[in-house]
C-alpha cells in the first residue's frame, strides 16, 4: 500500500473487504466508513472509526458524537489534514460506560488547498508485531527541508477483518532532517491486544513545514507554494539557477498553482517551464519583497521548473569578450605611463 503524497511504502496489508465501504459516487465530501468500540484497560469506552474522503479536495474533519444524556463530543481525526481519496481514524473515550455512547457523524469540514509534499517515506509490514502486537516501522526524509512533530497513526483490525479494534498514534519524533531515517512504534490498548493481527489506514501527521531548497554553495533559498496537489522531488538545479519539482493537480482536468519566492531586485525576472516547455501564460508580479507566480497547471504529472530564483545575471559571450578587451586596454595604458621616458 502507498499513500500518496506523505508515504512512498512496501508493504504487506490485509485489504479489508470492499463491502464495509459505501460507494465513493454517492458522496461527495468525508464520510465514516467504519466505526466500532471497546472498553480499555481503564473501563473507558473507546469509539473509535475511521474517515474517508470521498471529496476532490483536501478536508479538515471534526467527527461528532451526541451521546444518550445528550451531550455532544466532537474530535479531529488523528490526520489533520485528509486528502482525496485517503483515510484518516478517529478516537473519542468515554469516561461514563458504553452505555454513553451514541451514533457518531461527520460535525464539521473544513477544505483546505494546502500542498501534500511527498517526502516523508513511510516504510512499514502491516502485521502486528512481538507480544505487544504493536505497529512498528521507518519514516525517511527525502525532501530538502526538516518535518517536525512527526507521528504515526493507524487503524488497528482483527483477524476476522470485519471491524476496526483501536485506532493508535506512534512516539512523536521532534524533527526529521533532510536524508533522515529515524523508527517509530505504536501499541494497542493491553485489552484488545491479543485480537490485533494488522494495521491498516496509516498515515502521517505533522507541523507544516518552513519550505526551501540548499543551493550549491550551501545556502538556502525559501519558498512557499499553494495548490490543491501532491508534491515531490523538490531541488535547486545550480546550472540554470531552476527551482524544479514534480506536481499533480488532484482536480482531474490539473488547476492554478502558486509559487512564492524572495524577489531580490526590482528588475528581479523569472522563466517557467512545465515539462521543458516555456509556460508564456504565467503571471509574475512582485511587490518589492516577494515575486508571486501563477502557473496552470495541465491534468497529470508535470515537472515545473522556475528559473531565475537568486536572479544571477547572465551575460552574453560578446559582452564577456568586451569587458576582457577593455581590461587589457586600461591594463596597457598603465604599463605605458609607468615606463615612460621623458
């Protein structure tokens, strides 16, 4: 299974039987596609499910619970952020016995249009793991920036396959740096432990990243870029001075797509190209301070480059050639005047 986007992985799952799931035609935003409940090691009710989104953006999702007394609980699900066509779980706990627990909604949604950078590796065996049955696996970091508050979530399933036991969040890891590999693990409730035989549905959750690319002389260059896409191999290329990345609009016929960098002067100008060609319709404006660049983007997988981004001036051979000229000029007019004889 790879999730697209935050996880590239191989992986060995269970896929859980196409029935539990309601026909993805028939909505059009989140919906919970599983749901079920246990009592923990503590006599809490756990309800737990998970989410799917069935929309074509991304969507933040609160999930809501009236319980018997009336009240109504609301959580987020444990990925901040769902993507087109991927799943999220969720958890509530319940303090007052499972006789508290009520029917279980999608309360509110949020869309969003933020980009999916896929440069966290997320490598994992789906198969529950030594006697603490748990989730274990590797996160590497292949983009050019750091991830921080990294954490690994799941739904966890029984061998029968009919029904979601716990859903589990990993240690959370601080940051992960460029070429980083670092493990993670997560553990079921002791009481539904010896049930667990896989885990399924997992993803990744984190603090927005601080976007830029190391040029060759070790310096960094920021950026920021807005689109409802997935995003990956994110690099600067020193020869053409290009900011270059791999994008997929997740609308089907492709969308806009914005790119910010630092613009550097007033005469501060950028070439795009999407797959090796010029893109003549971008439009570039700056305001002193930031150049704004919008680019639409065609449907499928493009690879766009931004040339231009720390505006290093390129200067034709003749004008090379003239400057050495008059350098030699001035060079001899002084030998001259030094050896004078008068």
């Amino acid at each position: 299974m790879v999730m697209r986007v935050l996880v590239a992985s191989s992986l060995v799952l269970i896929i859980v039987p196409v029935a539990l799931f309601p026909a993805a035609s028939a909505y059009e935003g989140p919906q919970i596609i599983l749901r079920s409940s246990f009592v923990d090691s503590e006599g809490r009710t756990n309800v737990v499910g998970t989410v799917r989104n069935f929309g074509p953006a991304a969507a933040q999702v609160m999930v809501g619970m009236k319980t018997n007394d009336g009240t109504e609980l609301t959580t987020p699900t444990y990925g901040r952020t769902i993507w087109p066509l991927t799943d999220s779980p969720f958890k509530f706990v319940l303090e007052l016995g499972a006789e508290q627990a009520g029917e279980t909604f999608i309360a509110e949604t949020i869309e969003t249009s933020g980009i999916q950078y896929d440069a966290l590796v997320l490598t994992y065996d789906g198969m529950a793991v030594g006697d603490e049955r748990a989730f274990v696996g590797k996160i590497r970091n292949t983009g050019p920036f750091e991830f921080h508050n990294v954490s690994v979530f799941a739904a966890v399933h029984s061998p029968d396959h009919k029904f979601q036991l716990d859903t589990v969040r990993s240690n959370i890891i601080a940051t992960i740096k460029p070429g980083e590999e670092t493990e993670f693990i997560a553990v079921p409730d002791p009481m539904i432990k010896s049930d667990v035989l896989y885990y399924s549905c997992a993803g990744l959750d984190f603090d927005a990243p601080i976007t830029t690319v190391k040029t060759a002389d070790g310096k960094f260059i920021p950026f920021s870029m807005s689109a409802l896409a997935e995003v990956s191999r994110v690099r600067h290329d020193n020869a053409t001075d290009s900011l270059i990345f791999s994008i997929r609009h997740y609308l089907p016929d492709g969308g806009p797509l914005n790119v910010k960098i630092p613009q550097l002067a007033q005469d501060h100008t950028v070439a795009v190209s999407i797959d090796g060609k010029l893109e003549e319709q971008a439009a570039i404006r700056g305001d002193g301070k930031t150049l704004s660049i919008d680019i639409s983007l065609p449907k499928g997988e493009h690879e766009v480059s931004v040339q231009g981004i720390r505006n290093i001036p390129e200067f034709p051979l003749a004008f090379v050639a003239l400057a050495a000229l008059t350098s030699l000029a001035l060079i001899m007019t002084k030998l001259k005047a030094a050896f004078k004889v008068s």
